[in-house]
C-alpha cells in the first residue's frame, strides 16, 4: 500500500509504504529547498534511519513543475 500525505500550511509532506510487514517512511519539508528523514522497518523495528537536505539548483524553474518531481506518475491514495 502506498500512502501519501500532506499537512497543509506546514510545508510536511509524507510518504508511507507498506508491503507485509515492512515499512518505508519519507517525511520532508519543503519542495524547491527541503529536508527530510526516511525510516524503514522490518517487523516494526527499524532498520536504517537518514536524514536529508538539498534543493533544486534553477531558480527560475516554476514551483508546480518543481512539484511535480514529487508526484509525477505515483500512485497516491
């Protein structure tokens, strides 16, 4: 199950894979300059935490096809 999510008017944005018992979580701030943490599970018990910085290095590029880098073609729910 993929699972995405957005707190609006914070800037978080989150996504959440689920297959069995194994678990993918990227949660980041941001979208042309962000940071983030990406958490993965096996059996609830985590196996590799990383934390994350960076950005998008044209800042003349629109902030919807910024964006879009995000989304495009992913299935959310």
């Amino acid at each position: 199950m993929i699972r995405r999510s957005v707190l609006y008017g914070t800037g978080q944005s989150s996504w959440n894979i689920r297959n069995g018992d194994d678990l993918y979580r990227d949660i980041y701030f941001g979208s042309v300059f962000f940071a983030g943490q990406e958490v993965v599970e096996e059996k609830e018990r985590t196996v590799l935490s990383m934390v994350y910085s960076g950005g998008i290095v044209i800042p003349s590029l629109p902030r919807e096809q910024a964006d879009s880098v995000y989304t495009r073609g992913a299935p959310i729910s």
